[in-house]
C-alpha cells in the first residue's frame, strides 16, 4: 500500500512511500485522523496499519461458516466495520457448457498426474437450476466427452447423458448439508486410502476422527479437518446420512469442513468450482504422502491459531 506524503505535484523520489508488509489484496483503504489505515484483506477480514508501520488482521467468519473476504468496508463510529463480502458462487457465472468443459478438463488432469486411476472417481456439479451434472459410471476421468455428461434435474431424475454415477445420492446429500458447495469430486487416492487403512480411532467428537494430523500449514490453511467414515459398501445409501451429519456437526462447532475420507474407498472433497475442489483434493492427498513417508509431529497449538488468525484457516 503507499501513501503520498502531499497531494499536489507529488515527487514519487520523496513524497510516495510504501508501508504494509503482509497484506494479500488490498482494496478500498480507509485512511483515520490519526494516521491509522484500514483495508479489506484477502486472508480474511480488514487489516489494520498504523503509521509506524504495526500491522493487525481483523478476522470473522460469515454466519455460513465462510472466511469473510469483504472487497468494501466502512469504519463505523462505534469502531465496528460494515464490509461488502465476495461470496459470489463462482459456477454460477459459468454456463452448462463451461461446466461440461471443466469437468472433463479437471479430470483429465486428475488422471494425468495419477490422483485417479482406470473408472474409478467421479466429479459432479450442481446447476444453477438446482439440477446436476456428473460423471456417468465406470467412465474414466481422462477421457471424458462432455456431451456425455448425465444430466440429472433437482429430484434425482436423469434426463440426459450416459447413465449417472451410483454416487450421486452421497454428492446431493453434501450438497444439501453445505449450501456453498457447487462441485463434489470423489476418488481413489493412493496414498489417503492408505492412510485409512490403519485408522481405528471413532468420536461422536468434531475433530477427534480426522485422517490426518495438521502436519503442515497449507494443510490447515487449504484443506481443514477431514472426519473419517467408518467403512461402508460403495453405494450405500447410510454413508449419505452419516456425511451429512458429520457436516452440520462441524459447522456447529465453527469448523466447518470440505473433505471427508470414506475408509478404504476414498476422499469426497467439495467447493465452489471443479478446479477449486481439485486443489483441495490434491492438497489433501500429497498431505497423505508426507504423513505416511514421515510420521511427522503436528504443529502445535500456537502455530495452528497463528495460521488460523492470519490466514483464516478453518481450524
């Protein structure tokens, strides 16, 4: 952020300098009789900068759960801030055709760097419309056709496309669960299905049946608690109950989650847009990688909340 120093026929040589060292997308700066700025910031909430350069991050969660990421505030006079938050559901300024064409591109690269393997996985979307699209069953990920895509309406009834995955019935139960998703995808992960293998831990608890530790900051940051399913046949319509309850749990314990792991199948990870949800699932299974190759301490309490104020982690 810089400020200038005098307004007219500025010396950007001596009267332009530069102060704010941490902020991420600063917008909409309000400047204070004291010398004191404010700023929307990206990491979540409103940044404060006083003028010997002292930096704070102001951080809140919307009442959805989201990170308040505002692009316009204003001071009030209690010293409050009213903010103009960026919620907008990213597929719902894609058209059905940009969303078939994402879906098979994400999948290719799925498949491409060996995150899916053969049929196994599926990727869904939920339309503006309140309808569905995803993968049909048993095809794989690398060669998709978008115009194959099932197409599946608001009651579950197919109206289009190759015949729809069986696992449709667990996406519209996650969907229903977290009003901001609008991608699921689901797969095989070596490595996060190796993890669960030697998981027996259980908890009616939030947070005391996570896969994996929080061994990594960006693990914390991107990805966030991931509650593991106990095992169940594919298909089985019980897993949608269980998913959907897992959910609200953690969002009344105001950490709400993007992730489940079903034991010995694999994650269901979900988002705004295919490739929001893809770099959650890769985060989440190169985190599997490094815990199963290291076994590594997780970080501790004090760094989690720093993570957590800074960045607005849902931790």
């Amino acid at each position: 952020m810089n400020s200038l120093n005098a307004l007219a026929k500025p010396n950007l040589g001596t009267d332009l300098s530069s102060i704010g060292s941490q902020l991420v997308r600063p917008e909409c700066v309000l400047a204070t009789r004291s010398g004191a700025l404010y700023t929307a910031d990206w990491r979540g909430g409103v940044a404060q900068v006083l003028p010997d350069g002292t930096e704070k991050l102001f951080t809140g969660t919307m009442p959805d759960g989201l990170t308040a990421r505002p692009n316009g505030i204003a001071l009030m006079a209690d010293g409050s801030f009213l903010h103009q938050g960026v919620c907008a559901v990213v597929v719902d300024a894609m058209t059905e055709h940009d969303l078939r064409e994402d879906i098979c591109r994400v999948g290719v690269s799925l498949f491409a760097r060996g995150y899916v393997h053969a049929t196994a996985g599926n990727i869904s979307v939920r339309l503006p419309d309140g309808g569905y699209l995803i993968t049909p069953t048993d095809a794989c990920l690398g060669t998709l056709d978008p115009a194959r895509l099932a197409r599946v309406n608001e009651d579950g009834v197919q109206t289009g496309g190759d015949r729809a995955s069986k696992t449709l019935t667990l996406h519209r139960r996650i969907y229903g669960a977290d009003a901001q998703a609008r991608c699921v995808i689901h797969t095989h992960s070596t490595h996060l299905v190796a993890a669960s293998l030697g998981q027996g831990q259980r908890s009616d608890e939030p947070a005391c049946d996570d896969l994996l530790p929080p061994i990594t900051p960006y693990f914390v940051m991107k990805v966030g608690h991931v509650p593991l399913i106990p095992y169940h046949r594919p298909g089985d319509p019980a897993v949608g109950e269980l998913v959907a309850q897992r959910i609200a749990q953690m969002q009344a314990a105001r950490t709400p989650i993007r992730a489940v792991m079903l034991e010995r199948l694999g994650p269901n990870v979900w988002h705004r847009s295919p490739a929001e949800a893809s770099a959650v699932l890769e985060e989440l299974e190169e985190t599997a990688r490094l815990w199963l190759l290291t076994r590594a301490a997780p970080l501790n309490p004090d760094q989690i909340d720093e993570v957590r104020q800074q960045f607005g982690a849902r931790w």
